[in-house]
C-alpha cells in the first residue's frame, strides 16, 4: 500500500498580510532609532564615547587675565593649540576656525579656547595684538598664554590632540605643533579629536557641537 501524500499548508492571504505589517513597522522602528540617534544628544554612546577629562588648569588670557577650568564650566569648547607667528599649519586652522566661530558665536553656552605652543614668543602682549587682528569677540574666542610644562600637560594628558609618537623630550626642547581640534562637553570631557586641517571634519564637528549644546 502507497504512502499517502499530505499537502502542505499554503501561507494564507492574511498570513501574508501580517509580514507585510510586520515588515513596515520594522521600518518604521529602525527609521525611528536613527532620527532618535540623530537628535538626542549622547544618545549613542558609541558615537560619542568620553576620549578623556580635562584637568583643572590657570592660564591667561589675551587681556592679561586668569583663566581656569571653573571659568569654561558648563560650556561646549573647542580646543586647538597654535602659535602666532606660524606661516605653515596654522594659518589653516584659523580660517577653518572662523567657521566653527562664525557658525556657533551666537550660542550662549559655547567657547573656542587657543592655546599658543610657544609661550616663550606669545605673551600676553603678543596673543592681544593677534586676538585683535582676528576680529573676534573674545568673550567667545579665548587665546591663551602660560607656563609650557602646564600647557604641553593639558595638550597631552587633559585633550589629547598630541602625536602620541612624538618623543617626549625635556621642556625646553619640547615643541608641539598639532593640527587637531578637541571638543569638549558641558561636563569637561572630551567627546571627539578632529583634523582641523580638513573642512570636512570641522563641518562634522560643528555639527557634533549642536548636539552637545543641546538642553
């Protein structure tokens, strides 16, 4: 006697119903995330994981003043280090950052901070006749002056913007020209390191900026 053969059930007109809603609302949720991603600040973790913490620091500013960590407390920044008689790199990365100032100046809880790398040239005479030829508002784009060991420390350990594979060398020899931008949030850390040589990555880091200004 032969096998007898059972059909198989077919896949209903409702089953397939339901795959079609199932794979709409699938849509719909992952669509959801990335705007959630892309509006919520710190919301990803993994995109703006903390890079490291800024050190309490006192340097002077161009008008001959203090500045510490607690002056920059609850404002987004943006770190670079510079010095004003520079013909190569630095040029550059002040017409990049004269984006990042035209683009943000008006936000109340956001400062670009510069930190010269040659002290022994930049004094605080020096750092006020180049803040004045900027043309800034330097309530917003602070330039900074002080010891060399405190400001290469802070370059290195608090925002990381030197060549790890440079050779570190005493002080007096010691000489970093760094072509990196740190942002930093609200809560002094370091979210991000960018190339501020490539307008690409200063547009991305305004834009990063955005979201950490966000209440």
């Amino acid at each position: 006697m032969g096998t007898a053969f059972v059909p198989l059930p077919q896949i209903s007109g409702m089953s397939k119903k339901s795959l079609l809603y199932l794979g709409f609302f699938a849509a719909v949720a992952v669509a959801f995330y990335f705007i959630v991603v892309a509006l919520v600040p710190g919301f990803n973790s993994k995109e703006f994981p903390p890079v490291s913490t800024v050190r309490p620091f006192n340097f002077t500013n161009q008008d001959g003043q203090p500045v510490t960590n607690k002056d920059v407390e609850g404002k987004v920044q943006v770190v670079e280090y510079f010095f004003t008689t520079c013909k190569g790199i630095c040029p550059i990365m002040n017409t990049n950052m004269r984006m990042v100032y035209d683009d943000l100046k008006d936000e109340p809880d956001f400062l670009i901070l510069s930190h010269t790398c040659q002290p022994e040239v930049d004094s605080v005479a020096q750092i006020k006749k180049y803040a004045d030829s900027m043309k800034v508002d330097t309530k917003k784009w602070i330039f900074l002056t002080g010891r060399k060991d405190s400001l290469y420390n802070m370059a290195r350990l608090s925002y990381t913007i030197d060549d790890t594979k440079n050779p570190l060398t005493s002080i007096e020899n010691d000489f970093i020209h760094s072509q990196f931008f740190a942002l930093v949030d609200k809560e002094g850390n370091v979210r991000k390191i960018y190339d501020g040589l490539k307008k690409s990555e200063v547009n991305k880091m305004i834009a990063d900026a955005r979201k950490l200004l966000k209440p």
